[in-house]
C-alpha cells in the first residue's frame, strides 16, 4: 500500500487505509501521514481509528482539518498530556461554536497552565463575558493571577471587573492605580469603596476615600475626612466645588477655631466665589485676624470697583447711542420740512364746460340753444346721453 501512494491516480482508499493500519500498527508514521494527505483521506473514517486507538494529538489535528474545532478543543482538554500544545489550542478556541468551552477552557489553564492564563482570556476578550470570567477566578481564589486581563479590559466599564481591580490595587496598597481608575472607570460601588478604606493606615488611602465622598457629591463627609487627616487644601478645594455657602463659611470657622490664620487667608481666596465680604469681614474683626483678611477685601474692593466701572461705561454708551438717535431723528423732520418749502404752489382747477361766467369768473360761453322743432331732447355735454330717472 505504501508503494501505491506514488500512482498518478491512486484512490482514497489507499491513504486512508494506510492511515489506519499505520494507526494500529505504525504509530510513528501516522503524523506525518496525515499531514503530507490530509486533502485525499477519508477523514471520518481515519478520526474513528484513531479515537479508537486513543492516538489524542492525530485526532486532535485530524479535527482541525474537518473544521470540527469544538471536538478538538474538548480533545485537548481531555487529554492535555498528549494533544495540548498553546499556540494551536489558541487558533482552536476562537473558532468553537459553543460558547461554554470558553469558560471550560479558563478552568483548563487556571488548573494546568495558569502562567498562561492571561494569554488565552486576551484571544477570548471579545467573546466571553468578563463578569462570569471574574466570577470563575474570584471563587477559585486567584483573582490577582488575570490582573494583565482586567487591566486590558477595563475600557468596557464593566462593573465587575472596576471593582476586582480596585480591590486589587487596595491590596497592593497602589493609590495612583487606584484613583485613576475612580477617574476614568466609574461603573462601581463608589460609597462602599470610600467606606471601606475610609479608615485605611495608609494616609493617601483616605485621601483617596474623600475625592470618592466628593466625587459622589457627599461634600460634608469628604470635608470632615479632609479635616480629620489635616488635609486641608483638600477641604478648601471640595467646599469650593460644592458650591455650597453655607459649607465654605463653616469651614473659615472652623479655621478660626483651630487658630489656623494662614488657612484662613487662603480660604477667602480658594472659595472666593461662595464667601460673603461681610461674613469674612466680621470673622476677622472678632478674632483680630484683619491682617488676613485684608488681601481678600482689596481683591473683592478692586473686583466691585470694575464691576460699577463697567456698568456706568455701557450706562454712558447707552445713553449716547440714544441721544444719537434722537439726533438723527431730529435732522430727518427738519429735512422733510426743507423739501416742502422748496415745492411750488399748486395751480387752480380748470372750470367744469356747461359753467357759466358768473360761475367760474368767465372764460368759457354757455352752448347754444337746442334747435327749435325737430322734437330732439338736447344733448349732454360731450355727447352723453341723459341718465333715466327709476
């Protein structure tokens, strides 16, 4: 049989019948059989021989060539002693129809090959479901080993994945990891988070729990973290964002209280916008702190000063562009009053025929009388017939 692969016109028969005594008899040759004939054996009947004969790699191959991939990834994953091989699992679990040999094949390397992990979850990044991914891993207890994959996957903002993370870089005790992901990753329990490393040892922990509070628009409890930490740049900066009066006043109380004078003066200025002039007027009257005070009422004394500037300037303006109007208005009239006087004096009307001279002054002589005996009414003037009376 071997000497009749050769034939011009050898038949099918021939390569796979050899591929199966080779698959019982010659294990050494099968590979390489089937790879050089691929394209002229009966493939069905070859797999059966070589399931039968439990040749796990061959089957494996033999799979790939009759596009079966979901039979060739359960192969592997069967018999990974023999049939496993990373890069050619790779091109085979992208191409399965079933959607659960995606997660068989993470418990696969999770269990065998979990230094390879990260490699197979990036291939099938855009076909599995990251929460159920998270889920796998969170239960087996190595959510830490896919950290490469969560990272890569994170710009979905899904839920799960923003959450493992941010647990991960508490963990890790990485702040800047974690406060860019609050920036840029929102989709998570923001309020849990802030409360669960709100008493963090770690300073910059806690800092991180206030830009959460603040971020979540709780601005009282981000400024009492910020107090409590003498993070007050922190507190200046958040009663500034909230807009809230009230909340910026308490706080150059409370400055007052704590005789931190230059915190004082430089929270006049960072919520300049919120304080009243007469409230840190009065502060610093009462607690002998005008000297700080006083670079804020130049600023709000030089501020108002533009401000009324600016309104007497368009008051001027607007009050010359309605002059000029009038102006205008004024010369328009005296213009048209200009035009009559220059026009002449208009002509008399000419008298109506029929008139007598005793009526319109002469000039124009009665017609003649109508023609005696011809029984003819007289005419009109300009040959109009008389209208009849009804």
């Amino acid at each position: 049989m071997e000497s009749g692969l050769g034939l011009e016109r050898a038949h099918m028969g021939i390569f796979t019948e050899l591929g199966v005594l080779y698959a019982r008899y010659r294990y050494e040759k099968l590979m390489e059989h089937i790879k050089l004939f691929s394209t002229r054996l009966n493939i069905p009947k070859l797999i059966r021989a070589c399931d039968e004969q439990q040749h796990w790699k061959e089957l494996t191959y033999l799979y790939i060539q009759y596009d079966e991939f979901d039979n060739a990834a359960t192969t592997v994953m069967n018999h990974s002693p023999e049939a496993w091989d990373h890069m050619q699992f790779k091109d085979i679990v992208v191409k399965v129809a079933n959607v659960e040999l995606y997660y068989k094949a993470v418990h696969f390397y999770l269990q065998e090959h979990p230094e390879l992990i990260n490699d197979v979850l990036n291939v099938l990044a855009l076909r599995v479901d990251h929460t159920r991914v998270v889920d796998i891993m969170r239960k087996a207890g190595h959510l830490r080993l896919v950290k490469p994959y969560m990272v890569a996957v994170q710009s979905n903002n899904v839920s799960a994945v923003n959450e493992a993370l941010n647990e991960i870089y508490v963990e890790e005790e990485d702040y800047d990891r974690l406060r860019e992901s609050i920036d840029f990753h929102d989709n998570f329990d923001q309020i849990g988070l802030a409360q669960k490393i709100e008493k963090h040892e770690l300073l910059e922990m806690r800092r991180v729990a206030a830009y959460i509070y603040k971020k979540a628009g709780r601005w009282k409890q981000s400024i009492a973290l910020s107090k409590k930490d003498n993070l007050y740049k922190d507190a200046m900066e958040t009663a500034s964002q909230s807009g809230d009066r009230e909340l910026a006043e308490e706080l150059l109380v409370y400055f007052i209280d704590q005789g931190k004078k230059e915190c004082f003066a430089s929270c006049l200025f960072v919520c300049y916008d919120l304080i009243r002039a007469d409230v840190a007027l009065e502060l610093a009257w009462m607690n002998n702190m005008i000297d700080f005070a006083f670079p804020y009422l130049l600023q709000f004394i030089r501020e108002y000063t533009g401000k009324v500037d600016e309104l007497i300037k368009d008051k001027i303006e607007s009050l010359n562009v309605e002059k000029a109007k009038e102006n205008e208005e004024k010369d328009i009239i005296k213009q048209q009053n200009m035009y009559a006087q220059l026009l002449p004096l208009a002509l008399p009307a000419p008298p109506m025929p029929g008139m007598g001279s005793a009526g319109m002054g002469g000039g124009f002589n009665a017609p003649p009388p109508p023609m005696g005996g011809m029984g003819m009414p007289p005419m009109p003037p300009f040959g109009m017939p008389p209208m009849g009376s009804y």
